[in-house]
C-alpha cells in the first residue's frame, strides 16, 4: 500500500510537471505567434521609374519601423502580380492586401472613382486639393468617396495629389482643331474630351504608352507632365499643352477591408499616416520638378504650346459637360460634384 501511494505521487508529480511544462509551452508559442510580424503585399499602378515608387518604398521602410516590425508590406510594381486593370478586385477579394492607385482605375468597379480621381479644370493645385477633400465641410467630400469604396470591401486611406495631367504629343499644337482626326492614349472622361475635340481615344496601359508613342500607335496621349522625364517620353512625344486638363489630379491608397479589420488601432494610425506621408514625400520631390520642365522646354528638347484664351474657354465648357455627366453615374458622385461647384464659386467670391 505504501508503494502504491508513493507510485501514486511520482505519477501525479510526473502528471503536473508533465501539464505545466504544455502550459508554459502553450503560452510561449503564444507570445512566438504575437511576435510573428504580419505580412502584406502591396502592388503600384505607378511604373517603377517614377518619383511615386521611392515614396511608396519610404512608406513601407517607415510603417515598418514605427510598428516595430509588426507589420511588414512587400511592394510589387505593375504587372508583377495582377494587371493594372485588376488591382481593385485584387484588393477587393483580398488577393492584394494593399494598393497604390487612382480613382480614375477603379471607376468602372465603382464610378466614385471618377469624381475622385479630379474633374477637367476642378481644382487648381495640390494646396486647393487638400483644402476641398479634407477641410471643406469637415471633409464631407472624402468622407462619401470613402463610404462608397467600403461597399466594395475596401478601405480608402488617402487620396492625394499627383503633378498636373495634360497633353503630350508627337505633332505640334497651336489650337484646338490640331487635335481632329488624332488618336490620343485616354482613360475615363478624358476619352469624351477627346472626342469632343474630334479626336480619336485609345485605351493603353501606361507601361505601354512608349512604345504606342514611338510606333504611331497614338499621336498622343494625356498623361502627367513629368512621364517626359521619368518614362522617357520626351524622346517619343516632344511637345506639351498648356493649361494641364488637370492641375490637381489624385493618386489613392487602400487597403483590403479584410487586411485593415485585422490592425489594432495603433497599426491603423501608422499605416494612414503612411499614406499621408508618402504623398507628400512624392510632391515635395515632384512637384518642383515639373516647374522646372515647364519653365525650360529647350534644356530638355521639347516645346511647350499654350493656348489662347478663347481656346481655354472652349476646353472649360467641354470640361463643364463632362462634371455634369460624371454627377449622372451615381449620387454620391452627384453630392460630391454639388460640392465642389460650391466650393469653387465660394473660392470666386472670396476673391
């Protein structure tokens, strides 16, 4: 009977040992698994010889570091997991946690895109930007473009502004009317105005534009200023227009609903700001340097066509057409479009 007590024991002793020892595992494999960093995939839109890659890899290094290495983003660039076309629903179906975009890709997922990749002759630089989408009525305008990408399972971090879209060419352009019977490479409203222009719009992916610029594929296409540069154009394209369709164009950032429901709230606020930070990094950079290519077509080999202001007008009105057409694709497009024309004759007002 004594023996069988102390085997008794030597057993229960063993057993606890035996349960502790799981225990202490179970919450070291815990504490392993809250260390494992969480790891995203990030796909740009934005070709990688262009200002906008730097300051996404800067974003990424930064959210990196401010998380303590919690949260990890691997950036790709366009076509190296999905095509340019297909980021939205890659992001959507959580294919991609992450993506740097525009508005004006997405709009045929979700028409918001449109009206918040910037309309013809809306808003005049990045100072004007920030101060409709995010100061305006609290941010009114931002906030409806955010609901409407969260019916799609996304979430809109940011949209902030890129270097001035508006015509490059392979002809020169002394008025309107050089630009009928031209096929011009156009995405979204920008097609209608190239129609309007009697004009020919052709849809090419930006990686593609070089090529269709050196073959006579297009005769032009309406792009940032600063793809002269950056994508080489000004070897293909030597001439540009001014006043840019667009002074203040948007480039977006979002993320997966699923991704951004699994942050904690500090990482949330690290990534928004992130966000923030890599367009101002992009335009702090950018922005000087298209100035510079502006104000010195001789120093680097092409020529800059301004039109007249009879020209301009005509452009404005074509432009007035398509804000009313982009308001008919969906209500919010409709109240965001309210409020910009509220906002800018307020600005006129002001003055």
């Amino acid at each position: 009977m004594v023996q069988s007590k102390k085997q008794f024991r030597r057993v229960l002793t063993w057993s606890l040992a035996l349960l502790l020892g799981i225990c202490f595992t179970g919450v070291a494999d815990i504490a392993l698994a809250a260390e494992k960093p969480i790891v995203w995939r990030l796909q740009s839109v934005w070709a990688t010889s262009t200002g906008r890659h730097p300051a996404l890899q800067k974003m990424c290094a930064m959210i990196k570091e401010k998380s303590n290495g919690q949260l990890d983003i691997k950036l790709f660039g366009p076509g190296e997991i999905v095509g340019t076309m297909e980021v939205f629903d890659a992001v959507s179906n959580g294919v991609l946690d992450m993506a740097a975009s525009s508005g004006i890709y997405n709009s045929a997922k979700v028409p918001e895109g449109l009206v918040e990749f910037g309309l013809p002759f809306g808003l005049e630089d990045e100072a004007d930007l920030n101060k409709f989408w995010y100061e305006y009525k609290d941010g009114e305008a931002f906030k409806l473009i955010q609901e409407a990408y969260r019916a799609k399972k996304i979430e809109l971090l940011y949209n902030g502004a890129g270097t001035s879209y508006g015509y490059m060419t392979t002809f020169p352009v002394k008025s309107l009317d050089d630009f009928k019977g031209k096929k011009i490479r156009s995405f979204g409203f920008f097609g209608s105005l190239v129609q309007m222009l009697g004009g020919a719009p052709v849809s090419l992916p930006n990686e593609d534009q070089y090529l269709a610029l050196q073959q006579g594929t297009v005769d032009g296409t309406i792009f940032p200023y600063l793809a002269l540069n950056t994508m080489k154009f000004k070897e293909v394209a030597k001439h540009i227009v001014l006043p840019p369709v667009l002074g203040a164009p948007t480039a977006d950032i979002f993320v997966s609903a699923k991704a951004w429901s699994q942050l904690n709230p500090e990482l949330q606020a690290i990534v928004r700001e992130g966000a923030v930070l890599q367009n101002k990094w992009y335009m702090d950079n950018e922005g000087p340097q298209e100035k510079e290519l502006v104000a010195n077509p001789d120093k680097h080999g092409i020529q800059v066509h301004t039109l007249s202001a009879e020209d301009v007008a005509k452009l404005k009105e074509m432009g007035t057409r398509i804000w009313d057409g982009v308001a008919k694709r969906s209500p919010t497009n409709a109240k965001v479009v309210e409020l910009l024309k509220a906002y800018n004759a307020e600005k006129v007002a002001a003055k």
